[in-house]
C-alpha cells in the first residue's frame, strides 16, 4: 500500500511565529521498498512523518494531497481508520507512544488484543524489545528501550505503511543493525516504509535501504541509490555522504 506526498507545503501559524515547514514535497513511499529520509536537523522530516500518517499539528495549514493506496486522504475521519491498522507511526520519542500511567507491556499486551495481527513475543522480538522490560512503566525504560518498545507497539498491527522516525537513534551499532534488519525483512513482505534517520554509515555499510530522499529547509533536494546520491557534486549532498570533505 504506497503512500505519497502531493506537492505538499505545510505552514504552521502559532500566533508567535509562522514557517513553511515542508514546501511543494512530493515524495514517494512504495511497496516492498525502505525509502530513507534524510536531512540536516529540523529541515523538516518528522513533519513529512506527520503529513504521511495524518498527525500534524492543529495549527498547520496544508496544500497538496496526502495519496494512501493511491488515493487523496481527506480528513481526520479517515485517517484516524488509516491509523487504525492500515498506516503505523514510530515517534521519534518512542515515550509519546505510551500511556505514562500503565506499563509499556499492558499497553502492547492491548494492541495484540485489539488487532490480532502480530504476537506480542513476535512483535517484541523483532524490535529487540526485552520483554523483562515490560512490567515497567514507560518513563522507566532508557531512550532506547522505550524506542525498541514502541517499535514492538508500531509493529503489532502489522501496518502495510509503516513510517519510522529515528528507529536506531539511541541504539548501540549491534542492536540498531538488528532493528535495520527487522525493518528490511518487514518492507521484502510487501510493507511501504519510510526510516527518518541520521545513520549514514549504517545505511552505507548495510545496503539496507533501496530508496534515499534528502531534505533541505523544507524541500526535497536530492533522490535516488545510496550510491547515486553519493557521487552528486553538491557540497549540501556530500556533507552528509562524505563527512570529511574527500
Ligand atoms: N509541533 C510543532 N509546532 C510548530 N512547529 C513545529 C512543530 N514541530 C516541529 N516544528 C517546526 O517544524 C520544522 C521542522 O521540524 P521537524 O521536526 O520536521 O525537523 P526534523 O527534520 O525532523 O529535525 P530533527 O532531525 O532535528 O528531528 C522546525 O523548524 C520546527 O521548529
């Protein structure tokens, strides 16, 4: 089930300030493939995370179309159906994920339950999610606990879309290599996913993603292979393929 961005610009207006955050995006999350998004901080990827799963704040004003399975989504009503199984979110604060007053094991313990997809072990082990972890409540886990767990809660209702803010951020080389891989094997089932992330190396030792979009200031600047990318002669593209300027 792909899902895209239609020459979407994003203005968000809080009374205090106002900003375009994402500008005329067009952006392309295709079945069985890991798109990578990049891009310097706050160049405006959580919101094209947000855009692709119905979650921007109450204060932006959105032109262009958000297509899920190929169709314009129009509204809070349907995308709260969408994220009702069909699109997934992992936040880049896994924290948001849960519920502060119950443990992060009743709450995946719940998802299992209400969607009968993916097993509350399976879902735990592919995040590498220590299940001896959760009797605890979510504000006890360290960042990368709390991150593997809400990955377990992202995996559970097995979405056909599933999109991953910084999945491996707070994670040893090890163990991010193990949730990369768990994100590879989901996306080879049929899955359409999109993995913000800041792992250049990893993305370049691992070949894990078949697809990189990079962001600058609210734009699309650069798509394509790993390789592609790395071989553009853009200072912008090569400060991120080749970080000590050779
Ligand atoms: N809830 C919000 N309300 C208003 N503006 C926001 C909100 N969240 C983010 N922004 C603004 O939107 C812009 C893009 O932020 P975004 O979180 O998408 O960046 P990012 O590329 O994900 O950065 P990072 O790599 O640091 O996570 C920033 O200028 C930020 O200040």
């Amino acid at each position: 089930m792909p899902a895209e961005l239609c020459e979407l610009t994003v203005h968000i207006d809080t009374g205090r300030w106002s900003e375009t955050v994402l500008d005329a995006v067009d952006l392309l999350v295709p079945d069985g493939k890991i798109t990578a998004l990049l891009g310097e901080s706050g160049c405006g990827k959580s919101m094209a995370a947000a855009a692709l799963t119905g979650s921007l704040p109450g204060s932006a004003r959105i032109t262009g179309q958000v297509h899920v399975d190929g169709e314009p989504v129009g509204g809070q009503h349907q995308w709260r159906r969408l994220r009702g199984g069909a699109v997934g979110l992992l936040p880049q604060a896994g924290v948001t994920a849960f519920r502060a007053e119950d443990t992060v094991g009743a709450q995946l313990r719940e998802l299992e339950d209400r969607y009968r997809r993916w097993s509350f072990d399976r879902a735990c082990a592919a995040a590498r999610y220590p299940t001896e972890l959760a009797d605890l409540h979510p504000h006890q886990h360290s960042g990368g606990q709390i991150q593997r767990a809400a990955l377990a809660a992202a995996l559970l209702p097995e979405p056909r879309v599933l999109i991953a803010d910084e999945p491996t951020a707070s994670l040893d080389t090890g163990t991010a290599y193990g949730v990369w891989a768990t994100l590879r094997r989901y996306a080879d089932a049929g899955a359409a996913v999109l993995v913000i992330t800041h792992d250049v190396p990893m993305l370049a030792s691992a070949r894990i993603a078949d697809h990189i979009v990079l962001m600058r200031g609210g734009k699309v600047t650069a798509t394509g292979r790993l390789t592609d990318l790395a071989a553009l002669d853009d200072p912008y593209v090569r400060g991120f393929f080749q970080p000590s300027g050779h």
